[in-house]
C-alpha cells in the first residue's frame, strides 16, 4: 500500500497491534492473523465536565494511557516488539487537540465531540449561508460535533493561542494525529498527519480533491500550518520512536471509529452497513467510489481509504447519546452499579409502561441536527416504575438507529436487508431483540465485536503484508447471533409514532438564557 513499506511482515511477526483511543478509555489491543484477539490492554480516562455542555478529556493523560496499555497487551501475551508486524491507530474522531510543536504540551484540554460550547461559532459562520454553507464540499453541516469550530474556540479563547498558530507554532489533530506524533517522537522528529477518514469529519476538507480547503480554513480563522499532512487509511506513515515497546514497528493504518468498525466488520463492499453502539451510536453505509450528497439528515463522509486505490465513501448517521445514556443511569442517578444491570433491571416489566426517553443531552444530531433541544422523559404516570425506565433507555437506542436506517433507505433507495451491528452494547440480548422488532430486519452480530481495534488492525496489516487483500480480511468474519424480528406491524407503526412525538416534545428547549 505504500512504497516505504515493508515487503513483508516485519521478521517473523505473527501478529498486529491495534490502538484504539475512545472516548472514555483507551485500549491496545492484539490480533494474530485470523482476526482473533489474543490480548487486550485499557484504561480510562477521566471525563472533564467543565460547565453544562462541555466535555474534555487531559491529552496528556490519554497519551499516557496509551503507553500503558500497550505494556499491558504485549505483557498479557508475552510478547515483544518483534512478534509486532505493525500498529494501527483508530480514534474517537471530532475530539480537537491543539498542542505545541515545541514544548509537546497541549494549550488547552481536549475538546471532545460531545461539547456544545461552540454553538455561539455555528451561529456566526451559519450567518452567511445556512448550516448547510460547506455542505456540498465537506459533506457535512456547521455543528458543534465536528472539529473546526473546536479548534477555533481555542485559538479565540485560549490566551496567546492564536499569535502561537499564527506564528507556526501550533499543531492540531483530532487524536489520532496526537497518538501518531507521540508514537513517532514527538517533539523529536514526530510525524504530524491524520487519514482522510478523520480529515473528512473537521469541516475542512473537500471531500473530492482529499485536502485541506484554504476558503474554509480561511472563514475559521484556522491557519494551514496548524493542519496535519492528510494521507490515506492503510499505509505506513513511520516507526515507532526511540526506548517506546514497540520502537521501530511501523505505525501503518489510521481510520475513524465508525470508519474502522466498518471495516472490521468487512463492510468493504457498495450497499454494505454496519451500526456501532457505544458511548454513541453510528451507522455508515458505504456508497463505494461515489459521494452521495443526502437529502434525509445523514452525513457524507469517506470510508477509507487504502493506499493510492481510490478512496471509498460512506453516508452516516451520527447518534450522540446511547451508551452514554446508560452510563447516566449508572453515575448520575444512582439506578444501576455497573452497565451490565439495566438488562436485568429492563427484564423487570413487560414492555416501557408507556415511557419515552429521548436523550438530547448535547442536541439531536441525525436525522435532526437540532441544537436546541435537550433531554426528555416522557410519558410518567406514578404506575412507572424504574424497570420501565430501564427499558426506555435501551429502547431510545433501537429508537434512533431506526430513524437513521429509513434516512439511509431513503437517500440509497435500496432498503437494507439485515444489519450488522457491534461495539459494547450488542452484548445486550434484550436491546438487540428490540432492534430487530423495531426494524424489521435482521439484526446480526459478528463473533468478533472488537470491530473498531480489528478495523485499524486491518488497515495497518494490508500495509505491510500481513494480510494480502481485503478478500483474505472478509473471509476471517463470522456470524455469532442473529436476531430475528417478532413484533408485528402495527405495534411497531405504533411505538414509532410515539417515539416521533416524544423527540418533537425536546426541541426548542434552548433560550438565550438557558444555563
């Protein structure tokens, strides 16, 4: 995939490292060549709450963690740099670093993809033009999700930010591109690029020509230099630096979560999706070669990209809050001790009681892009009890994948037939149930649901030659369950039209003085 790249696996390497640095941990994680894992490291990181709507993470502490956890995989395995063929990156995409080139610190936290804060930015550069001013080149609308407002909040109000980056002393990538310079030495000769799965999701850059658009960095305020080289998905971008673990390993693949989950799950093909459940949720369909501009809400994005091949793009739904919804169930109300408990506490009752929750906490992003509304239950009458809101919690999840997948079937025009689904929250028989029912389709979960980490290892393994071609890839993929729906239609026409008249009661929550 790369002309630097190794002919081969490095020596005798039997197996790929991926990092995978999500939005509340971080976790390094060994694959050998069928795909399997052999061992896992992670740790959290701590949630930064600032204000109501702002979510930040410490960048040091997540570059920390990363070397951590790859001690911890290689120990767990009991292997060495040796037994490494290459490391690949995939990353909790839209979260902003801007650090020093020079010092190696960041000049402010991380701004993660979750904050609202910059809605006061959307606001001015919406202006002129609409939300959907950049949306024919960058295939996204102005949002507070994506990266370019972040970096510009920084550069505006972090004190002498914006004299540094105009000066060519800032660098900013979502944090993939933190890993990779660290990964690469840092302020010692550290390689300062990102792929163009994350580069698709900044507002930056033109989704044909695959770079950085001047006009645009321009309208932001955002100097070039800060930018990362934008290169493709699967190659080698340079070698791990100096006394690290794995010094001397190619660092060789570099995709989005939602990106790399797509292609752990095999999805390379035209009409192919998958659904990733996590702190949010994520839909991608792969559109192939062609940029599919989506009149139903979703996002145009890129796929992946592998070497010079040509680039593959994507539509997606972006769903903020699902796992996430949980994790408030567990830390905010005190309802459950750990995620596993709102299945046995949703098993409890017979169905939601009649209880909806639409969990706007950082807006409603697909199909609805509406930063105005906020979070709401709805439906209590004193027969509810918290069984009932278990279960409305982990039906709000299969509640908005739906709506995502008829935005999908509706800009494609080829209904999807069955649904590949992965990340932590399909280990939840009584949710993946639901969303089969409330989908009338197949709902199928792979045997490895790693799908994310294995995605990036994929990626850096095509690099190098630990896999020869995607067909080698998709023949490691392997059904583990599948869900059947069992709800007739009435009932889902039903539950559907109350979910749709729960989201209109959240909208238009936000006023000016709105705390």
């Amino acid at each position: 995939m790369s002309e630097s790249a190794p002919s081969a696996q490095q020596g005798n390497a039997q197996y790929v490292i991926a990092i995978d640095q999500g939005t509340t941990s971080t976790r390094a994680i060994v694959f050998d060549h069928s795909g399997s894992i052999v061992s896992t490291g992670q740790l959290e990181h701590e949630q930064i709450f600032p204000h109501a709507g702002w979510v930040e993470h410490n960048a040091k502490e997540i570059w920390d963690n990363t070397r951590e956890v790859v001690g911890q995989a290689l120990s767990k395995a009991n292997l060495t740099r040796h037994d490494i063929a290459a490391v690949g990156i995939t990353n909790q995409r839209e979260t902003a670093v801007v650090w020093d080139k020079t010092t190696g610190e960041p000049v402010y936290n991380a701004i993660v993809w979750q904050d609202t804060r910059t809605q006061p930015i959307v606001d001015e550069l919406a202006a002129e033009g609409g939300v959907e001013r950049f949306k024919q080149k960058v295939g996204l609308p102005l949002a507070t999700y994506f990266s370019g407002t972040k970096i510009k909040w920084i550069l505006d109000n972090v004190e002498g930010a914006r004299a540094k980056a105009e000066a060519g002393d800032l660098l900013f990538g979502n944090t993939d591109s933190w890993v990779l310079w660290n990964l690469t030495g840092g302020t010692d000769g550290g390689v300062h690029a990102t792929d163009v799965t994350n580069a698709s999701r900044t507002m930056f850059m033109d989704l044909e020509s695959l770079s950085w658009d001047q006009e645009i960095l321009d309208a932001f305020g955002v100097p070039a230099s800060m930018m990362p080289e934008i290169r493709s998905s699967s190659e080698v971008y340079g070698t791990v630096h100096g006394s690290q673990l794995l010094r001397e390993t190619p660092v060789a693949g570099i995709l989005g979560d939602q990106q790399a989950a797509t292609f752990g799950q095999a999805a390379f093909e035209t009409g192919e999706a998958k659904s990733t459940y996590g702190t949010g949720s994520f839909l991608i369909f792969n559109t192939g070669e062609e940029i599919v501009h989506s009149k139903n809400g979703l996002l145009t994005t890129v796929g992946y990209k592998l070497g010079d091949a040509k680039p593959h793009y994507a539509l997606e739904g972006s769903i903020a809050v699902t796992g996430s919804l949980i994790q408030w169930l567990r830390d905010n109300l005190g309802m459950i001790q750990s995620a596993p408990e709102v299945e046995t506490l949703a098993k409890t009752v017979q169905d939601n009681g009649g209880v909806y929750i639409v969990p706007a906490f950082s807006g409603l992003f697909a199909p609805y892009w509406r930063a105005d509304a906020r979070g709401a239950i709805v439906g209590l009458t004193r027969y509810v009890n918290k069984g009932h809101i278990a279960r409305a919690a982990l039906e709000a999840t299969a509640f908005q994948t739906r709506e995502v997948l008829d935005a999908v079937n509706a800009d494609s025009g080829v209904p999807l037939a069955e649904l590949k689904v992965d990340g932590g929250m399909v280990a939840n028989d009584a949710l993946m149930q639901f969303q089969a029912d409330i989908l009338g389709v197949d709902v199928v979960r792979p045997k490895v649901i790693e799908t994310t980490a294995l995605g990036a290892a994929y990626a850096a393994g095509l690099a190098v030659g630990f896999w020869k071609d995607l067909g080698e890839c998709s023949a490691n993929w392997g059904e583990d369950k599948r869900w059947s729906p069992s709800m007739d239609e009435g009932e889902r026409d039903r539950q559907m039209r109350l979910w749709k008249k729960a989201v209109t009661k959240s909208m238009d929550w936000v006023d000016a003085d709105v705390k």
